[in-house]
C-alpha cells in the first residue's frame, strides 16, 4: 500500500515538473541574462563553446554540472542555444539564494548583468 502511494505521489510531481518546465522555459526569440541547460553529462567547455558560438557569452557555473547562467544581446539567443545542443533556457526562476557551503547568500543579478568576461 505505502509503496503504491509513494509511486503514485512519484509520478504525480514528474507530471506536474514536467508540465511547469515546459511552460517555464523561454521562447527561441528571447534574449539576454538566462539559465542555459544541457544534457546532463555534458562537459563544460561543450557547454561554454555553445553559448559561444550562439552568440552569447558564459556568466557562471551552477551547483547543477549541466546548467549554466549565460548571456547573450542579440534576438534569438535561446534559438540559437538550442541549436548548438541546449535543451532548453529559463528566465528568473524563483531559486534565489546561492549556497556555498554553510553559506547561503542571494544573487544579486543587477552584478551578474554587469559583469563583463574577457
């Protein structure tokens, strides 16, 4: 009984996960500060020769190995993301506060959009 009630709670939240990723995930025209994701597995430098060659540029890395903060200025940013091999791209998403270790502090995006890599 315990084990049936877990697989239907189990199935459920993919369910619901999946409806609200996809409902989340920005439209191919969308530009500028954004959270890229790649198969899970992929390196990091194929992730930052994406954003690269997509036109866009790597911000940071996330706790997640295949999700990165890039930004990209020009119209079809995430279009062309996907193309080099993203799954999809998430605007402001409502996880806030960045951990490091028994730290915990909120992201300032108005620092991230300034920052400028080289």
């Amino acid at each position: 009984m315990a084990i049936g009630f877990f697989v239907v709670v189990l199935a459920v939240w993919a369910a619901v996960m999946t409806l609200s990723l996809r409902q989340a995930a920005l439209p191919d025209e969308r530009d500028g500060l954004l959270l890229a994701v790649f198969h899970p597995g992929s390196s990091q430098e194929d992730a930052f020769r994406a954003m690269v060659a997509a036109g866009g540029e790597p911000v940071r890395t996330t706790w997640l190995g295949f999700a990165y903060v890039a930004r990209g200025l020009e119209p079809g940013f995430v279009g062309r993301l996907k193309a080099e091999g993203a799954l999809a791209a998430f605007g402001d998403l409502p996880v806030g506060p960045t951990l490091g270790g028994c730290a915990a502090m909120p992201v300032d995006t108005a620092k991230i959009a300034a920052t400028k890599l080289q």
